[in-house]
C-alpha cells in the first residue's frame, strides 16, 4: 500500500511538472508568433520537425528493440498513428488559439479537454465519476465560462475564432490522453517509447499541412531567416527541450500511473504556468476575471488530490 501511494505521488508530481512546463510552451509559442512573426502552421511544423527527431535519436541508442517491436503488429502501429496524429492535432490547434487569443486563455480552453475524457470514461465504463473528479470537473467549467465570458454569460469576449480553436485543442487534448489507453501503448512500451515515436511520426501530418497552408502565407525560408539569435533560443530551449520533449514527456509519464480522468485534470496547472509566464515575460494584461479562472483551477488541483 505504501509503495502504491508513493507511485501515485509521484505520477501527480510528474503530471504537475509537465503542465507546468508546458505553460512555458504555450508562452514560447505566443511570442513567436506575435513577435517573430511565424504562422502558426510553421511554428508547429519547426516544433514536431526537431523535437520529434531528438527523441527518435534517444530511442534508437536507447530504446531499439522496443522501438522494432511497436511496428510487429497492425493494433499498435494503428494506435501509434492515432496518437501522432492526435499529437500534432493539439500542438497545431493550440498555436492557432495562441495567436488568436493567448497563452493563458488558449491554455485554459484546452482544459475542455477534461470534459471530454470524463465523458468518454463515463460511456465506455458505464460508470458515473468519482464525487471529487465531477467537482473538479465543474469547477473547471466555471473557470473556462468566466475567462471565456468575462462574467456576462450572454456575451462572448473572446475571438469565435479563437473559441473554436480551442474547443478544437480541447478534443486532440482528450484524444492523445485516451489513444494510448485505449490501445495500451504505455503497458506494453512504456511513456518515454510511445510519446518519442508520437513526436517524430507526427511529422507525416505535420510537413503536408504545412506544404498546403504555405501557398497563402509567409514561406519559411524567409520567416526563419528573421529570426534573431533570442528567437533561435526561444524555439529551441522554451519550445522544443522544455515545453515538448519535457511537457509532453513528463506530463504523459505521470497521466499513465494516475490514469486519463484525474491526469487530464491536473493538466490545469498549465493555464496557471502559462498565465505567469505570458505576463512576466509578454507584459500580457489579463483580467479580474482571468485571474479568478486560474485561481480555481489551482483550488481544482488541489482538491481532486487531497484524497491520495
């Protein structure tokens, strides 16, 4: 019992790290395309492009054999694809509602993405949620109304564009937490396998959007090449290093010991992250009711991991 309990602390700390990390992300992801002047689309082909292939190196040194042995049966290469796909899904979707909106707000409509596993957990399983996951649930609604609203339910104070894209980055949110559980990648491989080969095969989806939505904007060629030496760093590091490689892995980790329900809730620590970061670094003016929003995400996380 002892040694469960310490796991699931553990799973709770990793998760929490990476939603954290990935505050640093959706803040890296604000300034290049704002400041550096980078779509969205590219922004996220950069980001799949060099991270995936960082991981996909440390797996072929580290990790080959299981490597070779997700690609022995037609279920797990099925369920690999789905989960790149749903990975490069969220990064793009996310970039977009960024450049809308922003870091904190994008961060906080990817919360919706707890509505949507507790939903399908529930059908599937034929089970109501816990009592604390259903309150955790309901606060994060609240949260998400009260930024997205700014307190007048009949008003919409964000960009309906903006909205759909995160209603959008909610989904992939939900899918690339479920996919792995569904096909039971992380029993079978292990976190650090499945999240590495989700990043670089994220690539067979991420150079094709790229190739079509480039025809109507900016080339990257001539995108990069403004790019400044704190822009290179920000990509790099911010981006890619922490944000992906140690956002995606860490939070992934710590979602396969604490399983998809309460993970997913727990990723509210990225609006909190994100909304920090955006306003120290961007000077991003945030609202009365934005600051409340993150307030009861962090109560949220607290509450759902009091009983553990």
């Amino acid at each position: 019992m002892e040694n469960a309990q310490r796991k699931m602390w553990a799973g709770i700390a990793f998760t929490l790290l990476g939603g954290t990390l990935w505050g640093i992300s959706g803040t890296s992801v604000q300034f290049l395309t704002t400041e550096g002047g980078a779509p969205p689309t590219l922004v996220t082909l950069m980001r799949v492009v060099l991270g995936g292939s960082l991981f996909f190196t440390f797996l072929l040194i580290r990790k080959r054999a299981t490597v070779r042995a997700v690609f022995t049966s037609r279920r797990t290469i099925a369920g690999i694809l789905l989960f790149a796909f749903s990975l490069y899904a969220n990064q793009l979707c996310y970039a977009q509602t960024v450049q809308i909106t922003n870091a904190g707000t994008a961060t906080v409509l990817q919360m919706l993405g707890s509505v949507f596993v507790m939903l399908f957990v529930c059908t599937t399983t034929h089970k109501l949620p816990r009592v604390k996951e259903f309150i955790g649930l309901v606060i994060a609604i609240i949260a998400t109304v009260l930024i997205a609203t700014q307190g007048n339910i009949y008003v919409l104070s964000i960009d309906p564009a903006g909205l759909a894209w995160g209603i959008a980055t909610g989904l992939s949110t939900a899918f690339y937490i479920l996919v792995p559980k569904r096909f039971g990648l992380f029993e079978q491989f292990g976190s650090v396998v499945v999240v590495g080969l989700g990043m670089f095969l994220g690539t067979i989806f991420a150079i094709p959007i790229y190739a079509v939505q480039s025809a109507g904007a900016m080339n990257a060629v001539s995108v990069l090449s403004g790019f400044g030496a704190f822009e290179w760093l920000v990509f790099i590091v911010g981006l890619v290093i922490v944000g992906t490689i140690g956002g995606y892995g860490f939070y992934l980790h710590g979602v396969s010991i604490v399983g998809s329900v309460k993970g997913s809730l727990l990723g509210a620590i990225e609006p909190v992250s994100a909304t920090i970061m955006a306003a120290l670094w961007l000077g991003t003016a945030f609202t009365m009711y934005d600051i409340v929003g993150m307030l009861l995400m962090c109560i949220m996380v607290v509450f759902i991991t009091t009983d553990e």
